[in-house]
C-alpha cells in the first residue's frame, strides 16, 4: 500500500534553519551526557572538548615583562633623564637565586621579554629609550606604574576555566592545554554520517559514464565537507530509482548518527525519498526552504528499526541532487547538526560583508546563495558573481571563494552596496 502523501512545509531560510538549530540543541544536550574518549594532544584538534581545561597554576605565575628593557621602580622616573645603579640581568627561564631580591629606589635591572619582573620593581622601560654604561643605565622616558608588565594572574587565576566544554578545539586551545600540562584531553566521540546518493544516473568516479549518466561526485563533496564539519562519513552504495532497494539503504543509513541523501526529493516521478521515509513513517519537520539553490531540502528524524541501538530516532536530511545545492545546503542546515552531535556548542550563521563590483538583478521570493569571487585586501574588499550555469554547475563553483548572499525582496542590487557574504 501507498503512503499518504507527506504533507508540504516550506519555510522561510531563517524559519528553517531556526528549526534546526532547536533540533541541534537537543541532540548536543544528549551528546554531551554521553560517549566520550581520551585523545593524545596531538589528535585533539578539531575534536569537541569533553571537559574543562583548568589553570592549574596562577597564569602568569610571576609579573611578566613583555619588553627587553630595564625593571624599575616607576617613581623613580618622574624627572627625565635620569641615571640608575643596573643591579642585575634577568632573561626569561631565570633561576630564582640570579633574579634581585628587591629593585630598590635609584635602581634598575635589565631585564628579557618574558622575564619574571622583579619585586620592588612595578614598571618596564623599553629598551630603546636607554644607554647603559657600565653598571649604570640612562633612561630618557618616563613609565606609569603597571607599564610593560602584565601582573600575575592576569590572563588566569589558578582552578579558573581556560577553555569550556563544548569548544571546538584550535590552535589556541592546544596552546593553552599544553601550557597546563594537558599531555591528553577528554573529547567528544565523532559521530557517523552516513551518506547515500539516489538515482539511476549516477555511477561510480572510476566508471566510464553513458550518455545519460554522471559520475558521483556528491557523496565525495559530502565526506570532504562532513570532516571539515568534525564528523566520520560513512559511505554507503548509490541508491537506484526504485523503492525497495532505496529502503533498504536508508534503513542502512538510519543505524549511523546522521543520515545524509542527496537525490530524489524533488517533484519528479522517480523523486522518491520522502516517500520511502513516509512509508516508514518519518517525522518532516520541513520539506522545503524558500532559498536558492536548494529548495527542495527535507529535514527530520525517524526510528531506525535497530531495537539495540540506544537513541530512539535519528535525524535525516534529504539534499537536492544538484551539486551546489548539495553543498550549499549542507552548509547552511546540515552542518550544525553534526557539530551538535560531535559534542560542540550550537554556532551560529554568521556572514561578512563586502562592496559589490557590479549590478544583480533577481527574482523575489528566496534568500539566494550565489557563487562568487571575494577579492581585495584590508578594509577594501569587494565582491562579484561567478557566472554560472545554475546548480549543477561545479566548475563555477570551484572557482568562487564565497556565497554572495541575496535577500528575498529586492529584485536589484546596485554596484557598490555592501552585501553579505558567506565564505566557502
């Protein structure tokens, strides 16, 4: 028998993602109570942190001069020039006994950037603004107390949170775990997305295509862009235009965290994903996004049929077939739901601005997300469309940088407006 027919939501761009977002939330509040691994330091880029990294010391732990110069008593300077006793060299990693126990009135020590400033001593002359001879230094400008010198603790007191849970581990994170001594950290297991591409044009990379057929190149963007996104894809067969064998396949992809399709959630008669979800009685959350490329995007959850499997449901996404409209899409909806499910905190669509070089004109009625070459430097960047021959269109693609994006009521937009930008 039939399924009923799935009953049409389209939402606007920000409607959907909106419904997304709520979804993500709840799936990283799972996450977060669940798996977790211990990962060398190393490997640790790029992973969802597990727990917080504390200071496990005051950071600095010691008045740190951030000038080569001379530590010296600030009020000491109120007359320029004025001539010190240099008492001491201290470079940065100086044993404690080498360092001076007090910079006294009328005293100065030359010291490293890095150094431990020593007690007595409240600011750093650079040392451009010195000549020493001998034991004795001439400064030529005055210092406030505080100056040149970070006071310890500043960046962090002992037991505070350095880096938060949820975090997507960079470089600066790495940098502040091994400063604590972090030689392992605790993160958030990656999950599996699996990938199924549908219809009978499709054919393997290493094939030699028909004259009606091409080859797959989804289910690779797919895997390039779900690690980006800090997931493990899992590559499942092209799925054929015909309902039991593309059944069978999504039940396959529904044991995986996340399933991905690209394919068959258009109008056409071998359109034939939301229909095979239906029959398994999936739950759309929307069928559709007022947004070009990729209107025709579904998303929601069903039950995997795998009674062993510890969550109930898993979540789906249905992609335009279409290789940007694949890509595009994955970046606006599906990514966010592999950040949740890899542990990281929900992050939010944020764009760049730019002035555009040349004249757009549009039809209304959907926020479009168009190819297109970001170029210039510093404050005078400017944009303009790649040309392109619609969604299919990879070569065009490849060749921009970023989405110019366009908003749904304005059918112009003239030269030299800024416009928002998404990068690639």
């Amino acid at each position: 028998m039939s399924a009923p027919p799935v009953s049409a939501t389209v939402l606007s761009f920000e409607d959907a993602r909106r419904v997304v977002e709520e979804q993500a939330a709840l799936i990283q509040i799972e996450v977060q109570a669940g798996g977790r691994e211990s990962v060398d330091l190393l490997a640790a880029p790029g992973r969802a942190l597990a727990e917080p990294v504390l200071a496990d010391r005051d950071l600095p732990p010691f008045p740190r001069s951030t000038r080569d110069g001379y530590a010296v008593r600030a009020a000491d300077l109120s007359q320029i020039p004025v001539t010190l006793d240099v008492i001491g060299e201290i470079k940065a990693g100086e044993k404690l006994e080498r360092i001076p126990a007090n910079i006294g009135s009328g005293q100065a020590a030359s010291i490293m950037t890095g150094a431990p400033v020593p007690t007595g001593a409240d600011a750093v002359v650079m040392v451009e603004y010195s000549s020493q001879q001998g034991k004795q230094v001439e400064l030529t400008r005055g210092v406030v107390s505080g100056e040149n010198v970070v006071p310890r603790g500043a960046e962090a007191r002992q037991g505070s949170v350095l880096v938060d849970r949820g975090v997507r581990l960079n470089d600066a994170a790495i940098a502040l775990a091994a400063s604590v001594g972090k030689s392992r950290l605790q993160v958030y297991k990656r999950p599996r997305v699996a990938v199924l591409t549908t219809g009978d044009e499709i054919v393997a990379v290493d094939a030699t295509p028909g004259p009606t057929q091409i080859r797959n190149s989804n289910t690779y963007s797919l895997s390039a862009q779900i690690q980006r996104a800090g997931g493990q894809p899992v590559l499942l067969p092209v799925a054929p235009d015909e309902t039991q064998a593309l059944r069978q396949l999504i039940e396959l992809g529904l044991r995986s965290d996340l399933l991905i399709l690209t394919g068959g959630v258009s109008m056409g008669r071998y359109d034939l994903v939301e229909q095979v979800l239906s029959e398994m009685h999936a739950e759309f959350f929307f069928t559709g996004a007022k947004i070009q490329p990729g209107r025709p995007i579904v998303f929601g959850k069903c039950d995997p049929g795998v009674p062993t499997r510890e969550k109930p449901v898993t979540y789906f996404f249905g992609l335009p077939g279409n290789p940007v409209s694949t890509m595009v899409t994955f970046e606006l909806f599906a990514r966010l739901m592999i950040e949740a499910l890899a542990g990281q905190s929900p992050s939010k669509v944020r764009f760049l601005h730019a002035r555009l070089k040349g004249d757009i004109r549009i039809k209304t009625g959907l926020t479009r997300f168009l190819p297109a070459v970001l170029s210039g430097e510093f404050e005078n960047s400017e944009v303009e469309l790649v040309p392109w021959q619609g969604s299919g269109d990879i070569a065009a693609t490849a060749r921009a940088n970023c989405y110019v994006v366009l908003p749904p009521d304005r059918e112009k937009i003239p030269a030299g407006e800024w416009v928002p930008v998404m990068m690639r």
